[in-house]
C-alpha cells in the first residue's frame, strides 16, 4: 500500500513508522511546507539511530523503514495513495479544508481516515465525495464509523490496523470516543480535586499508580497530552453531551490561560 499521512507533528511521525515497519508499505509524510515534511523525516531517523545505538533495531530494518518515507507537499505526493490518515490540526475547519482539498487530488477508490482525538467523523467529512472513517492512534486504534461510513471500509481499516501491529477497537462515532471519553473527564475530575485542596499533585498521582494500578497519575498524564488539549476534549464533550459533569475545572482553563499546557511548555502540574 501506498499511504499518505497528512500532518509532520509527533502523531503524523509516529503513524508514518507503524505503516513503514510493515514490508511493501510506502508512506508519504506531508505538510504544509516542504521543510517541515523534512523535519518531520529527520526527526524519526534521528530516533531510529538511537534504538539502533542501543541494539534494539537492526540497521538494516532502520534504513529500511526510513528509506520507504518520502516527505513532502500532498499535491505532490497523494495522487496515488491508496489510504490517507490525517493527522493535522485538531481544528474541525482545518480538518474539513484539509479533506476538500485532497478530495481533488487523490484517485476515487484512496480510504480518507482521521486521526482526530474526539471531533466528529461525520462533520469532518461534510463535502467531501467519499466516506470518511476515524482512524484513532494510541497503542490500539479507535476504528470510528461516522454516519456515512460503509461497513466494509470499517473492517478495512480493523485489517489494516492488525497488519500494522495494532489492536483496532470499533465505535460508533460518539463525543470523545471510547478512551477520551473515560479519561478526559477523569482527569478533569483530578484537577477539580487539586483545586479544591483534597490532596497534592503529587499525592493524587500516587493514590491512581498505587491505588488502582495506573501506570502514570492523571495530573502527569494531563502534563503528556497538553492541558489545551485537555481542555479542548472537556469543551467539545460539554458541548457536545450538554450535562453538567463536563464541565472544565475552573484551575484547568486557569494553567490554559497562563501558558503552562505540560510537557510541552515545561510547566504543568509538574515542572519539566
């Protein structure tokens, strides 16, 4: 298969290899601009001579994964793809533009998938003349029928999702999914209790870890994913649902505001 992944970030490069790995798979990494579908490149061979540094991947299969990726621009890439995953913006226009646009580059019979964390499939694909399905990466794949998704592209892509080393999970296209939906207001839940003053950080991590065998805290677990990416599940499923028990924790939109989104600004819950 031919894959495009649309989208350079860390998700698009972590799709791109678990498509690559697989023997006959040729991926193209797109992005809006050239050099970022080449950062993008760089920074999994950067990864790649890592693990082979330390033993644990050949040589020969980390040139071999590299080599099938090609980056660049999807007008240039696409046309023959024979599946899309998105993994853009988690904004709804820029998913739709993203898929319109591509709708005229790719040939009729290319799958269109979204990696979208919790937006609906069924407005992502409005406008557009083929199908879309959700295409979930985590350490399985949330497989998501929205309400024009054929049945035979669902059992494609739980093939495909198995041909990659991943576990698929269906679902009916709902708010947040299956894992979002659990874990999002749970660790809304978390941050509600640290502001009201129930228990450090630090302690409510530890009673998750010890206490129901979690193998990371939820406040540190926020920190991972973003607290504005938090936040923006918690407002899509407020919305979305229209019951009191999404409502954001006041103290979550509060560190949103002020910058401090986790890891990735160096100060969360935590500081990094």
């Amino acid at each position: 298969m031919k894959i495009g992944v649309i989208g350079a970030g860390t998700m698009g490069q972590g799709i791109a290899k678990a498509f690559a790995q697989v023997e006959g798979n040729t991926v193209a990494l797109c992005d809006i601009k050239q050099e970022w579908a080449e950062n993008g490149l760089a920074k999994i061979k950067k990864g790649y001579e890592k693990l082979v540094a330390k033993g644990k991947i050949p040589q020969e299969k980390a040139d071999a994964i590299v080599a099938a990726i090609t980056p660049g621009l999807k007008e240039n890439l696409c046309a023959d793809c024979d599946l899309i995953v998105e993994a853009a913006f988690e904004d709804m226009k820029v998913k739709q533009t993203t898929f319109g646009e591509l709708d005229k580059i790719c040939k009729p019979e290319c799958i269109f998938a979204s990696n979208t964390s919790s937006l609906s499939i069924t407005e992502i694909g409005k406008g557009v003349s083929r199908p879309l399905v959700g295409m979930h990466f985590l350490k399985l794949i949330e497989v998501i029928a929205g309400c024009n998704t054929p049945a035979e592209t669902v059992e494609k892509i739980k093939e495909i999702s198995v041909a990659i080393g991943k576990n698929p999970v269906q679902v009916n296209e709902a708010a947040g999914f299956v894992v979002n939906r659990i874990l999002i207001p749970m660790i809304n839940e978390a941050v509600f209790m640290l502001q009201e003053g129930v228990a450090s950080a630090e302690d409510i991590d530890t009673a998750m870890k010890l206490g129901a065998n979690h193998p990371m805290g939820p406040l540190a677990l926020a920190d991972l994913i973003g607290l504005d990416v938090c936040l923006a599940i918690m407002e899509l499923l407020r919305d979305e649902m229209g019951e009191g028990k999404y409502r954001p924790a006041p103290l979550l939109r509060k560190m949103v505001r002020a910058g401090r989104l986790g890891r990735k600004s160096g100060e969360g819950f935590f500081r990094y």
